[in-house]
C-alpha cells in the first residue's frame, strides 16, 4: 500500500482513474519536485499557456469556437478543463520562445556573457495536445537532431516533464486524424490523460509513459481504471477522430506541392494573403529565427538577441542586392511548399501536424486544407483534359 493511503502506484502504462478534484494534488506533486507548471487558462477572451499557481486557474467549464479567421470563447455546459481545442499560442512559446537573449557585453567591465540571464526552470507542461506532442517531437528533431543543437530549446526542454490530454472535442479548424497526428497519443508523454465529464462524473483516465510519470501519479489520488472506463475513453479519443472540421489528403502531398510550383492558383492566394506572418507565429512547428544586436545610448552595454522571424518578411530572404522572395505569392508558396513537401527531404516528415491554428489565426481566413484541395483540383482537372486530347489525337489518327 502507498504511504499515503489513497493512491495505487501503478507500473508505466497501467491506466488508472483520477478524479478531477485530485488535479491539485498533481499540481502539489510536480510542485514539490521542482518542476514550474505551464498549462491553459482563460485570459484576454482566449485560452492561452501560463505559467499556473494551481488546478483552480486552469479552463474549468470553457471551450472555444473556431472557423477560418475565427475564434471565439464558449460556455461549456460541463467542467470539462480541457474541452477546448487549440488556442494561439504552442508549447513552441515555451521551449523556443520568441525572444531569448544570446549574449551581452559591458565595456567598462571587459566582460561578456553568454546566454539567457538566469537557467530556465524546469517545466512541467500541463495539457500537452497529441498534435502539439508531435509539434515537439519535430522542434525536437530540428533544434536538437543535429551538429549544431539550439542552446536555448535544449535548455528549456531537458528535463522537461509532459503531461498530454488526449483529445474528445476537436475544433472546427483540426485535422490532426487526416495527418496522422492525434486525436489519441502514443509516445513521448511522461503522464497521458483522457478527460471524461459526464453523468457518470469529471475524471481522467491517466497512464504513466515513463518511471518518473509512475512516480508522480503515484502521489496523486487514483484508483484502478476497469475496462468499462477505459472503454468509454477510446471512444471518445474515437469519436473526436469522426468529428475533425478539416481533412488533408493522406498521400501524395509532396508530389502535389513539388508539382504545382507554376500552378495558377498561387495568384489567388497572393491577392487575399496580408503576408502577416500570423500562421508562422502560431504554428506550433516554425522555428525560423534572426538576431538583433542592441546597445544602451551610452554605447557602454550590448546586446545580442536571436527572435523569431517569418518566411513572409522580406527581410528573411534578402540577400546581396536584394529579396529572393519579393511577391506574396513566392512567399506563400515557400510556406506551404516547405510545411507540406520540402520539409520531407530535411526531416523525414511533414511539418504539419493538423493543428488549424494557421487557419483559424488568418485574417483573411486562408485555409490551408482548402488550398491543397485547390492545388489537386486544379492538377487533376489538367490531367483529364491530357488525357481527352490524347484519345482525341488517337481517334483523328
């Protein structure tokens, strides 16, 4: 029996029941193992990332509406913390924010140091989508995969714990199942929840994915999850998968975007795109960044920051006499060309996880799953009418 009384230290894996009461002795657990907890809450009419003091400041009874270029705050009709689905912000806001300091420099001291003023803390990420869990296994592959690792990312990642919320109410916007990204989680997570408010009550059906997600469930209030339970939360991760606003093509999207680099419809895009960056922003998988370099008036202090930066922005691809990318319709295709096709040939993956944030943070409510299924109607009409002048051709002939 656990010392406490009240909890049954369970294996990685085992799933368990906990009541959403018991959220706060989550939050006393990864509290008094140092970790700064980082999850949802409602602030300025949107569900945001914060850091949170307890279980009570979390999005207890709300959820969102979103549509292209839309996004709205609801009511729910239960208790549901997590019955929203993705707001403005990532966790990329967390572990590659959008400024962080590389260096500075004193003249008068002769020094310079290096990196962020203080070491980041330890985070615990409360919350973590299955769409957002494969945002960060990219941002993991791409800041930490390679020669040259990002010191700040690594630094606010390593010993990062993770607690995903597997997904029972998809946005208008998501189409994680059609990316092969959620609405269920299987790896990488520290603690796995499922959420269920219903007749039956508010609880979670929690696994453990590795030994320390064992040892902090192990101080959390829980019972042994029976197979009725467990049942009802797959099928709800299920259902979730069946209500998806938005769907992307499984295969061929590559090929699509490598083949329609001449297509017309870039014109289309480029007379509505405001070339605003908003969809790298909130894209829970963008990392692009640029440096800033600063000094005080006295020039006596400098100093050296790396921020985020967008392949919308001229600047980003300036080179000696001038932008590569001056249209907004290059620049567009570059962000759709690289998320969806050329990031394969650099990481073995697409760099879309199906989030819909792009689409629900457009001004002018682009849709990127409208402008795939624009892209193939335009290529497959093209092809059809090839193919009807070649058997014309071989009926003449």
């Amino acid at each position: 029996m656990h010392p406490r009384g009240d909890s049954v230290p369970q294996p990685p894996g085992d799933p368990v029941v906990v009541d959403a009461d018991a959220l706060a002795a989550l939050f006393l657990a990864l509290g008094g193992r140092g970790y700064t907890v980082v999850g949802p809450t409602v602030r300025d009419g949107a569900i945001v990332l914060a850091e949170l003091a307890s279980a009570a400041e979390l999005p207890f009874g709300w959820g969102a509406e979103t549509g292209a270029g839309r996004y709205r705050l609801r009511e729910r009709s239960d208790t549901a913390a997590f019955g929203h689905s993705a707001g403005p912000q990532s966790w990329k806001s967390v572990l590659h924010p959008a400024r962080a300091r590389l260096w500075s420099a004193d003249r008068a001291a002769g020094r310079v140091t290096a990196g962020e003023a203080a070491a980041p803390p330890r985070y615990a990420l409360l919350g973590v989508r299955p769409c957002d869990m494969r945002a960060i296994g990219i941002l993991d592959q791409v800041l930490t995969g390679g020669r040259q690792a990002d010191p700040v990312y690594r630094g606010r990642r390593d010993g990062a714990f993770v607690v995903a919320v597997e997904c029972t109410e998809p946005g208008a916007t998501c189409f994680c199942a059609s990316m092969g990204c959620g609405p269920g989680v299987e790896s990488g997570f520290d603690l796995a929840m499922t959420e269920l408010a219903d007749a039956a009550g508010h609880r979670f059906v929690v696994r453990a994915g590795t030994p320390a997600g064992a040892d902090v469930l192990a101080d959390v209030p829980s019972r042994a999850a029976d197979e009725a339970v467990i049942r009802r939360a797959g099928a709800a991760v299920d259902e979730a998968a069946s209500r998806m606003g938005r769907g992307m093509p499984a295969d061929g999207l590559a090929d699509l975007l490598a083949g329609s680099r001449e297509s017309p419809h870039w014109d289309d895009v480029a007379a509505r795109c405001l070339t605003c960056g908003n969809c790298t922003m909130v894209c829970p998988t963008c990392f692009c960044t640029t440096t800033e370099d600063v000094t005080d008036l006295s020039g006596e202090h400098a100093e050296r920051w790396r921020v985020w930066d967008s392949c919308y922005s001229l600047d980003f691809s300036y080179l000696h006499g001038g932008s590569v990318r001056t249209s907004g319709q290059s620049r567009y295709r570059q962000w759709i060309s690289h998320k969806l096709s050329t990031w394969h040939d650099q990481f073995g993956s697409s760099g879309c996880v199906g989030c819909g944030r792009c689409i629900a943070w457009c001004p002018a409510g682009i849709d990127i799953t409208q402008e795939v299924a624009a892209l193939a109607g335009l290529r497959d009409a093209e092809k059809a009418a090839q193919e009807k002048a070649a058997q014309q051709k071989g009926q003449e002939r």
